[in-house]
C-alpha cells in the first residue's frame, strides 16, 4: 500500500527553511572567522620574518587589525541572531 504524502503545514515549512538558513549563515561565518585567522596569521610571520626594527610596533598593527575585523564579525553574527530570533536588529 502506497504511503500517503505527508503535509507539511507553512509554519514547518519556514521552521526548516530558516534552520537551512541559519546553518548557512553559521557555515560562511565559520569559514570567514578561519580564513581571517589564517590571514592573521601569515601577516604576523611576514612581519616577525621581516627581522625590522620595527616589527614590533607592525605586528601590534596586525593584531589591532584582526580585532577590529573579529568586533565587525561579531556585531554582524549578533545582528542576525537577534532577527533569527524574532527581534528587529538595532
């Protein structure tokens, strides 16, 4: 006996599509948060590499850099959990 198809009423429907969605958004945050790091990183070698005076002072830049993109990331993941969740983003 064939099985019946199961209905799927419009609140499951947009339930699974803004799981999908979610997961998207975590998936490309995930890999923009690990290539940041990986750029971080090889910016701070080239600098440490470089053997200058001022490699100090350089990688200090660095660091204030990659903060600054981590704080941009963060307000942005902050901004589409709070509309994920129901509430309207400041």
């Amino acid at each position: 006996m064939a099985q019946p198809n199961p209905i799927i009423l419009p609140e499951a429907a947009e339930t699974a599509q803004l799981r999908a969605e979610i997961q998207r958004m975590a998936d490309m945050v995930s890999g923009v948060v690990r290539q940041t790091g990986i750029d971080g990183i090889n910016a701070a070698m080239a600098v440490a590499a470089s053997g200058s005076d001022s490699a100090p002072k350089d990688a200090h830049k660095v660091a204030h850099q990659i903060l600054e993109r981590a704080t941009v990331m963060q307000s942005e993941i902050d901004r589409f959990l709070a509309i994920a969740g129901g509430r309207h983003a400041a």
